[in-house]
C-alpha cells in the first residue's frame, strides 16, 4: 500500500477540529494587516501578527506586499492591483482547499494548477456610470488537476475546497465592513 | 391523532414516499396504487386505521413534562398525570426556522406552517428561501398559480423522483442506504442535520429539481444572506452549491448500480442549469417580491419538556433514541436509529428496539 502525502497534516487538522468543539472561543482569529501610503497610487502592507488560540501569534517571518496600479491607469507600477489581490487570496485559498480535501480522502496529487480570471468593469469606479458596480462582475476559477482520482473525484475535491474555503465565502457572501478614522 | 398531518401541513402535500412502503407494523397499504403518494387526508386515515384496537387516548394536549419522584410528571389539557417512562413522538417539524433577518415592514413573511395553498398570496411575487423538499414543492406550486417565484437556494439534496424506472426511494430502502445505522455513521451530527432531498410524491412521479423549477419560469439565486439598504443579497456561491448537489446524487446512483451489478447506462440527468448571471441583489423595497415564504427548514419543539436534555442548540440530547434520562425515549427524528428513522417506514425497526430497552427497564 502506498501512503498518500500530499503534504498536509491533515490528522493536525481533525483533531483541532475535535478540540474546538468544545472551546469555540479558542477558534476566535483576529487577521491583521497593515498599510503605508508611499506615494501616488502605490502603498505597502505589512503582515506580520495575527491573533488566535486564545493569544497572540506572529508569522515566522514579515510580509510585506506592495500595491499600486498599471501604467495603463496613468500609475507607476510598483506592484500588483489592490483587486488582483483578491485572486490571490482566492486561488492560494482554493488550491490549500484542493490538497487538504484531497489528503484526507487518501488521493495523491501530482500537479494542481489554476488560473483566476476576474472580469471587471471599470466604468464603476471612474465613476462613468453608477450602474456599473466597482467590484468583480464575475470571477472564473480553471483548474488543471493531475491525480490519482476519478475525473469525478477531482470535481468533488474542487467543490469540497469551494464549500471550505474562507477566501471563496468572502468574496461569495456580503460581510460587513467598518471603516473608521483613528 | 396525526395531528401535524392533519393541521400543520399545506393543502397539496403528498408523502415523499410511495405507498408500498409507507408502512407500520402489520399495517401495509392495501389500495389500487402501491406506487402512488399519500396525500394528508389518506395518511391521516392511514394512522385512524392502524390505531383501530390500540388504546390511544386522544385530543390531550400536553403542555409539559417534568421529572418526578419516580418518572415524570405531566400537565396535560385534561389534567395532571405520571408516568414512569415518556416517549417523545412529536415529530422533529414542529416549528419553522426562521433566520434572523429584518425585512421591510411591508413584506408578508410566511412559513410553511402558515401556508396552506397559493390562493392565501397576492399577485406579487414570491421569494421562496430554502431549496429542499419543502421550497422546491412551494416554489413550483406557487409559480405555476401564475405568481412569479424567486428561489434563493443554498446547499441541498438533489434526488431523480425515479431510477432505472424504480423510485428513488426503492434503492434506498432496498440497498440498505436507509438502513445505515446512527452508531456507524462518521458525522453523526451532519447526517441529522442533512435536508430533506428535492422530492415530491405526485401521481406522475415527476422529478422535482431546480431544471425542473427553472423550466416552469422559477428564478434562481444563490442563499439568502443578508440584507442591506432594504435589499436581499444572496451569495454568489450558486454555482457551487449545485456543482456538489449533482456530485452527490451522481455518487448516489453509481452506487446504488453497484449495489444492483447494473452496467448498462442509466437514463442522463442533466446537471444543473445554473443562470450565467444570478442575480444577487433584490431590492425588497420596489414592489417586486410581496411575500417572503421561509422554506429554510424545521425544528423540534421542546419548550414543554422540563427535563435537562436539550442542548444549547435546541437539540435532544439521545443514544439512538434512548434520551440522556432515565426513562425518556425519543422517536421518529432523523436518523435516529437509522436512515429511514423519519419515514414512516422506519418507525416499525426504531420502536421495536426502544420499546425493547423501555421494558427491560421497567
């Protein structure tokens, strides 16, 4: 017989799960991140501490992402759109959805890939016409699974990672958001 | 007698299982449609019949139960009485669930407990919230009633009303599905919580889906999450909701195959057929929707029961129907004892088996 490591822990996983149960404050997280205007349409955010299990975490080591917008919207460049991060979020979500599903129902991956479309109408936010929303239309998902599973299975790992996924329920679900001035 | 049956159901309700297999012990249906569906007046008189010869005290309305020096004591509509065991056979559908959302004051909300029939809306039209067997059977009556029907639709339970020309329901029951037991199941909790699938008992044994749905005009949209500025927002999430809904079923079926060794391709059922573009904002403020009707599921009422064995979440606390307190019993919930725990057909296994613990305690 051969083991099935896809790299995840997924008995760690399970018995977190089992342990929460009954101490659901202990699964309260607090996700941080914070941003520094640098000039024009360009900004850095930094990750670095989190909260959860009761305390204070902190990663093993800084993020730190840079923002800013293409020269096509008259910027400098200087790093990826604000909303190209949100496929980002999505597609890295998905994917570590794709091989914890997987791990736990015993399918060995070889190569997942994927690529995230967001189809966006920028009339929204230039302000062009107020029924064109500033935010995605629609975003399209493709992944490219090679595994040893059923092409039914791999579908069944995909909708499970979607049914899981905390990137895929923010973007898929309203949240309420408070933005305030210190 | 049958009293939720008889007072607490829509006019057009039918059984979700054929009449062969709505059975009680030594009490078979005997009529001239075995693969037909009980509507409530038959099932009503289907109970009245196998009461016949059982001494049922009827008419009492129990108002609570609570322990006692060697039982439980119960006030009832006719006054006190103790009993040394209680079996709890109210049913796990006493109440509608609601979620708690605030919709504009205009807005008629109903549940299925309030509706009888389509003739109770006016001509505006219907969000139906909640696509298991309840919403799809209210969303199709009422859009056929020519009013049009909104479906929001979360996770659900998509089941063909027949395979390979059997009922769905046969290869439950016949491949042991439904005999699966609650002690041998791995997430006991999920399997209790599991909807009721997309099923209706009609006398074509027709198939009931969303295909179905969208084809009679039904609009879908994705679960109702939230609203906003007077505004429902459904989840984007549609797409895959039914994606794992056609999964399951698929998964279902292969199996029940392989249970009957059966190879040769079975009829296609398309999967389904979601909107390119659902619509994920509904302003409730603009006339379009006038009734809001909460199909989002149904739960026990133990508001009565003054014993401690209800958890925090309104759930009773039970070992395949054996409640967490001497002498308290619980019957005909879901997955109880097995799957078939909330069909009439299983009630005959489960009361033999708790009836069984029941007297060896007495």
């Amino acid at each position: 017989m051969t083991t099935v490591d896809n790299g995840v822990n997924v008995q760690a996983l399970l018995d977190a799960r089992e342990a929460l149960r009954s101490a659901p404050e202990a699964a309260q997280f607090t996700w941080r991140a914070s941003a520094k205007w640098q000039n024009g349409v360009h900004s850095t955010a930094t990750v670095e501490k989190f909260f959860g299990l009761g305390q204070e975490q902190t990663h093993k080591s800084e993020s730190v992402f840079s923002a800013d917008h293409p020269e096509v919207f008259a910027a400098a460049d200087q790093g990826i759109t604000p909303i190209e991060y949100l496929l980002v979020g999505l597609a890295s979500c998905l994917t570590a959805g794709v091989a914890s599903v997987a791990q736990n129902r015993g399918i060995q991956l070889r190569s997942v890939e994927s690529t995230v479309e967001g189809a966006h109408d920028i009339r929204g936010i230039l302000g062009v016409d107020s029924d064109v929303r500033n935010g995605y239309n629609d975003i399209k998902v493709t992944f490219n699974i090679d595994a040893d599973a059923s092409k039914e299975e791999i579908e069944a790992l995909v909708a499970q990672s979607q049914k899981r996924s905390a990137v895929y329920d923010a973007l898929t679900n309203p949240t309420n958001i408070t933005v305030e001035v210190a | 007698m049958a009293n939720s049956w008889r007072r607490e159901r829509w006019d057009s309700l039918r059984l979700l299982t054929p009449n062969w297999l709505s059975r009680l012990p030594g009490h078979a249906y005997d009529g001239p449609d075995p693969d037909g569906y009980m509507t409530m007046g038959e099932v009503v008189e289907f109970i009245e019949h196998f009461a016949q010869g059982i001494k049922v005290r009827t008419g009492v309305e129990v108002t609570s139960v609570g322990p006692a020096d060697s039982g439980y004591q119960l006030a009832t509509s006719q006054g006190p009485l103790t009993a040394r065991t209680v079996v709890l056979a109210g049913g796990a559908y006493n109440r509608a669930t609601v979620p708690p959302l605030v919709l504009p004051p205009q807005i008629r909300q109903m549940t299925p407990l309030d509706y009888r029939g389509p003739g109770d809306l006016d001509q505006a039209g219907v969000l139906v919230v909640g696509a298991s067997a309840t919403g799809v059977q209210l969303a199709a009556e009422i859009q056929r009633s020519g009013r049009q029907v909104t479906l929001a639709v979360g996770e659900h339970v998509r089941l063909p009303r027949l395979h390979r020309g059997r009922d769905v329901l046969w290869w439950m029951h016949e491949s042991g599905v439904w005999d699966e037991r609650w002690d041998r199941i791995d997430d006991l909790d999920r399997a209790r919580r599991l909807p009721s699938p997309q099923l209706a008992g009609t006398p074509e044994r027709s198939t009931l889906d969303l295909n179905t749905l969208t084809a009679l005009g039904v609009e879908l949209v994705g679960r109702f999450a939230l609203v906003r500025d007077g505004a429902a927002l459904f989840s984007g999430g549609l797409r895959n909701v039914c994606s794992l809904a056609d999964l399951k079923m698929r998964r279902l079926l292969t199996a029940f195959d392989e249970w009957a060794g059966v190879t040769a391709p079975a009829e296609e059922i398309a999967p389904t057929a979601v909107p390119p573009a659902a619509r994920l904002k509904i302003d409730l403020n603009r006339g379009e929707i006038g009734t809001v009707l909460w199909a989002t599921g149904f739960r026990p009422d133990y508001s009565w029961l003054h014993v401690p064995v209800v958890d925090p979440k309104g759930r009773l606390r039970h070992e395949g129907g054996v409640v967490d307190a001497p002498g308290l019993y619980a019957l005909g919930l879901p997955m109880l004892r097995r799957r078939r725990s909330s069909f009439i057909n299983g009630i005959e296994d489960d009361a033999r088996a708790i009836v069984d613990h029941l007297a060896a305690g007495l």
